[in-house]
C-alpha cells in the first residue's frame, strides 16, 4: 500500500524505538478481498504507524479464502488473517500455526431467517444453509439446544458461501455464517427484512471473529512484535478520526465506495480490537473446550498448541 497521510493523521516524524534501517517488509494475507474489516490495517498505514515502526506492509487478497492459515504455515506470507473458531481444528491436524493477535474481538457470524421466523423454535422443519461443515454444525446445534431442538429437527444444505443468494432465491429458510456487518446489512438495504439470531446469545462461547496467525516458527519474530504496536497505534487512529480514514481508503481503493461498504464502516468500529497483542486466555480455553465438547475437536489442546501469549514471551 502507498501511505497517503492527512495533516490531522500526521504523526511524529519519527519515534525513537523506531528501527533506523530501510523498512522491513510484512505480508499479510486476507481472509477475504478488502473490506471494513480491514480499516485498523489501513489506518496504521494512512497514520503512518507502519512506517514509523520501521515496517512496509503488504496486504494481499487470498485466490481461495480457506488458503491463508495454509500459506503462512507453509512461509508464503509472514501473517494471516484467520477465525479463532478454526484455530482448533487447524491445531489438531498439526499445521505449525500460533495466534499472535487479533484484529476483530467480537463474534460477527450470526444465523439469519427468512422475514416470519420469529424465534429459534420456528426453525423447525425448516432448511438452513451452511458453508463449512465443523465449526457451524457445532453452533448450529447448540443455538437449536438452546430452544429444545436438534440438528434432527432440521434440514441442512450446503450452499457453498452463496448465503444471500440461497436465502433471496428462497431455496433455503435460513442460512449460518454469514456475518452481522455484512450480508445482514446488504440483505437490509435490498429490502429483505431478514431475522438475525446471534450465536452468543444461544449458548455458543464468545470468540474472537478474526485472528492474526503466523508460522509457529516465527510467531516471535521482532517484525511481528512492532506490527502489533504499529496496528495498536492504528485502531486508536481509526477511532479518532474514522471518516478521515475511510475517506482516504476510498481514494485508494474506489471500491469501497458503495452504501455496503459505509454502512459496514460504522457497523465495524465499535468491535475493532484495541489491544492486538493481547490474549484473552480464558476466552480461548473456553472455546476450544466447547470445541471439544462438539466433537469438532478429539483431543485436548493446550493453549500453548495454538497460541502466543505476549504476557509472558512464550507460545
């Protein structure tokens, strides 16, 4: 990215734990094409918190979003954007792969129903779309538990990430995963009127929406270390000055520029995280332990498997 920094973004010229050496280069891959998700990561730059961190970052759009975790595993990227709620999984299949951050700390994924679907219970006999087996069979069943259904009580289809359209095309009564500050404001704004039910309220464990994972081998590296402070020093920025950052992403970036994008701007800000770096220890021993009450993992794993905790210098 090219920084295109405004006077009321003009940080220090420099700070003086800054690096005096040329930049050092981070790549981070996406979890999707960019998109409000992604504002702190576009603010540390437009603030010039990469730069004075010593760092010049690349951020790169995945061909295939399952890809990203993969790649840095495999040292194609230094960082990528992932879902804790995959971390599990990808820990007990033995990809070398820690958390070293966090991007958004709020759940987004919520279940949403055709106009009528009132409650949970009205689900049943009815079809719901899904998109990855695992993760949202196991939230699915407990939000059902939570009204006295089960999976049984329903019909589930595969619609391969195409939620709106399954849900629009009425091919389906209700579709999970899709998130709260996306396709439900899109469905809004197409006039659908749709029924959102979010997963937390329902039994499922608080998570964090999206991850920074890196190659267990480099989850210390000292780049990594000053892109955390760096997107720490973003977020603030973002927060403080949200729709001069979103004015210059639009500059760069002419496709955001649509009714989706802004309303997803402002829908983002409030679940940003403010403190990356920072490892809600509890929170992710009690996902992987709900994880692991589902099935969708076989085996304990210690946080150590899976992530780093900055607290004390260790995986």
């Amino acid at each position: 990215m090219v920084p295109i920094l405004g006077t009321i973004l003009a940080g220090p010229a420099a700070r003086a734990d800054a690096p005096d050496s040329a930049p050092e280069t981070v790549t981070v891959i996406l979890d999707w094409f960019l998109n409000a998700d992604h504002a702190a990561l576009l603010a540390a730059e437009y603030g010039g918190a990469f730069r004075r961190h010593g760092l010049r970052v690349k951020l790169i759009a995945p061909a295939d979003p399952g890809s990203p975790a993969r790649l840095v595993a495999a040292g194609q990227a230094d960082l990528a954007i992932s879902y804790q709620t995959q971390l599990g999984m990808l820990a007990e299949q033995g990809i070398p792969l820690l958390r070293v951050g966090t991007l958004i700390d709020t759940p987004l994924d919520t279940l949403i129903a055709a106009p009528g679907i009132r409650s949970l219970a009205d689900l049943k006999g009815r079809t719901i779309g899904i998109s990855m087996a695992g993760v949202d069979d196991a939230v699915l069943a407990t939000m059902l538990g939570s009204v006295g259904l089960s999976l049984s009580d329903v019909r589930q289809v595969n619609v391969n990430f195409q939620l709106e359209q399954a849900l629009m095309s009425h091919s389906v009564d209700a579709v999970i995963g899709a998130t709260r500050t996306y396709e439900l404001i899109d469905l809004q704004q197409k006039g659908v009127s749709p029924v959102a039910f979010y997963p937390e309220e329902h039994g499922v464990p608080l998570n964090d929406e999206l991850i920074f994972v890196a190659a267990r081998d480099h989850a210390h590296d000292a780049r990594i270390v000053r892109f955390m402070a760096a997107l720490e020093e973003g977020t603030n920025t973002l927060l403080n000055h949200p729709d001069t950052i979103l004015a210059q992403a639009i500059k760069e970036h002419p496709e955001l520029d649509t009714p989706l994008n802004r309303a997803a701007w402002t829908a983002i800000l409030p679940r940003v995280c403010k403190q990356p770096s920072v490892l809600n220890g509890r929170r992710y021993r009690a996902f992987m332990a709900f994880l692991r009450e589902r099935g969708v993992v076989r085996r304990d794993l210690a946080l150590s498997a899976y992530a780093v905790d900055p607290a004390d210098g260790t995986p």
